[in-house]
C-alpha cells in the first residue's frame, strides 16, 4: 500500500511560503555571479517569487554543451540570500551535492527527472538525506510511470523528510511536440488524488520549451489546484548558456503572473465534480492525438515526395489495405467498435492521398 508520512503543508516548510501560488524562479543554470545576482535582483521586486532557484551542477549531454560552475557556485547564493531575503533551491544528483548544499545553508533541494528514473540514484540520496530536517521536491521521471515517481517520494519520505513536495514537469516524448514535454496532465491528477497532502508543483518551463507556451500551462496548472509554479528566468535569456528558449526575462514573468487567474477551491463538505478529473484526462489525451496526426501527416508529406521523385502512383493499394486490416484489428483488440475504426482509418487515408496529392502536384 503506497503511504507518505508525515507530509507538512508547503506553507508550513518557511514564514515565506504562507501564499498560494508558490511562485519559484531563477535561471536553469548558475552561469556566472553577475548573471545569477542580476537576476536574483529583480526577481526580489516581484512579490509573488518566493524561491531563487537555479542548477549548480549540470551534465554535460554533449561534448560543447554548457559544463557547470561546480561548489563555486554555491557562494552565489549566499550572496543571494544575503542581498535579496530570496529563499534559496538547488537540484541534487548525489549524496555530495546534498552534502555541499547542507553546508552552504541552501534552502530547498529538488531531485531531477532523470535521477528520479533511477532508484539506485535514489536510494544513495534517502541515505544521504536520512535525518536530515530540509525540504525536497522531486519531479517526475522522463516517462509516465507514476509508480517510479510515488517510490522516489517514499523513498525520501521515509529517509525522515516530512517536507516532500512533487514537481511535474511533464514527460519524454518519443517524437518531436510543440512542446519539450508532453505535459499528461492525468498522472499529476492520479498522483494527488491518491496523496491528499502532497504537495504539487507545476515547472511550465519544461513542459513547454519555448517561453511562448509558459502563460497557457501556467493557467493550466493553476486550474488544476496546483500549489505553485516553477518558471525558469534570466537577466538576459538571448545569452543564456542552456535552454534559452524557455526562459523569461523577470519582467515578462511579473506580466505572467499577474494575468493568471487563481480560482477557488473546492472546500471540505462541498460537492466534488468527478467530471473535471475525466474532462482534464481527455484534453490531455487529445491533444496528444492531435499531435500525432499531424507527425503523420509531416511523414505522409515526405512519402509524397519521395513518390514524385520516383514516379510512384500516390495510391498504393495493397499498402492501404495492410494498414486498414491491422488497424481494425488492434482497434477492435482494444474495444473499439470496427464501424468507427473504419471510418477513422479512412478519414485519415484520404487526408493522406490530398497531402501526396498537393505535394506531387507542386512538384510538377
């Protein structure tokens, strides 16, 4: 039986945190003191920020990727802290990087999505954090497998941490979005719905990738009675040394925060409407075929012009009926009625063969 012990109220963890949104914000990575103290600067004149977060330490995912300050780094913060009165949050990857935090008196710690896919990373970050009385956040892990994200937060939560927030930050697709992540909105949803008290933190920043989605996922999670948001900003985003297409400058996340509407929630002994959780799921999982439709589309588009330029007859009629035969039969394997698979199958084929057509034809 899943179980988190013990859980405290977000606003519990510092006098600071006693409003709702949690409002933490910073630069993806610590890449310089100038650039984490002017941008901690101004992001002390927005009310609602609360947390100056940042990474200290960031893997190298390719050879002429950004490569970390390292412990350095670290100083900035204090210097944050000192200036600005911000509360302070780092990711942690290791039993070192705990330790280096604790004794730089850094705030709040979060746990990234690719240790929480690892439970050995996890195991060794329980040892580290046993005993120890200091906040962590974990987001989840780079695939949608809400039992890997509950046992990294039991996991902690049994290590002694009572202050255990969760972070959704959306999840890998396996083909290119619009967006970085897809957000599948569900899990979060499934996740609070089993653990009451548990903390929930939405990061737009990475579910979106491009700081043009970050106001709608904002409001998203907002709507979805989320208790705060994480959102990456920089001084400077053009010169930003990772991510930079996803980060705001202070004053564009001042505009965003004050255009977001936070609603009421539903209190205790009011009526729950169940059809708000099914509504969410289903927008999730539309939006997840809309974009695969049009993945297909861009490839049905390159088959027309490979056909062109071979000379092939655009209707390729053994090839159709393969694809109608094992769609109907998947379809109806997953109880679906073999009327709409039909119909489905030969919408989509016949978008398809006015796509092969445009393509050919402008080719002529």
């Amino acid at each position: 039986m899943n179980e988190l012990n013990n859980l405290k109220p977000i606003n519990e963890w510092f006098k600071k945190l006693d409003s709702r949104p949690i409002i933490i914000s910073g630069p993806c990575s610590a890449e310089s003191e100038e650039q984490v103290l002017n941008t901690a600067r101004q992001l002390k004149e927005i009310d609602q920020v609360k947390v100056f977060r940042t990474r200290i330490w960031k893997p190298k995912t390719q050879s002429n990727s950004f490569e970390d300050r390292g412990d350095n780094a670290l100083n900035w913060l204090n210097q944050v802290k000192l200036e600005t009165g911000l509360l302070t949050m780092v990711e942690v990857a290791s039993p070192k990087h705990v330790e280096m935090c604790l004794r730089h008196n850094v705030d709040i710690l979060w746990i990234g999505a690719r240790t929480t896919s690892n439970p050995f990373s996890i195991q060794e970050l329980a040892s580290a954090l046993q005993g120890m009385n200091v906040p962590v956040m974990i987001k989840n892990p780079l695939n949608p497998d809400i039992n890997l994200w509950i046992g990294a937060l039991e996991q902690i939560n049994k290590a002694g941490i009572s202050k255990l927030a969760a972070i959704h930050c959306g999840f890998y697709p396996f083909e290119q979005t619009s967006l970085r992540n897809i957000p599948k909105w569900e899990i979060p949803i499934e996740l609070k719905s089993r653990f009451h008290n548990l903390p929930m933190i939405c990061d737009p920043s990475h579910i979106a990738g491009d700081r043009n989605y970050i106001r709608e996922i904002s409001q998203k999670a907002l709507d979805l009675n989320m208790d705060g948001l994480m959102i990456e900003s920089h001084f400077n985003p053009d010169t930003a040394l990772s991510d930079a297409e996803q980060q705001l400058i202070p004053s564009e996340l001042n505009t965003i925060l004050n255009s977001l509407i936070c609603r009421l929630s539903i209190k205790d002994g009011e009526d729950y409407n169940p059809l708000d959780q099914y509504r969410n799921q289903i927008d999730s999982i539309d939006a997840q075929i809309i974009e695969l439709l049009a993945q297909r589309m861009n490839t049905v588009s390159e088959i027309g012009e490979y056909k062109s330029e071979k000379n092939l007859n655009i209707l390729q009629l053994k090839r159709w009926e393969k694809v109608r035969e094992q769609g109907t039969e998947l379809g109806k394997s997953l109880g679906l009625s073999e009327k709409f698979l039909t119909q489905l199958l030969r919408m989509i084929h016949k978008e398809a063969i006015l796509i092969q057509n445009d393509v050919m034809n402008d080719k002529k």
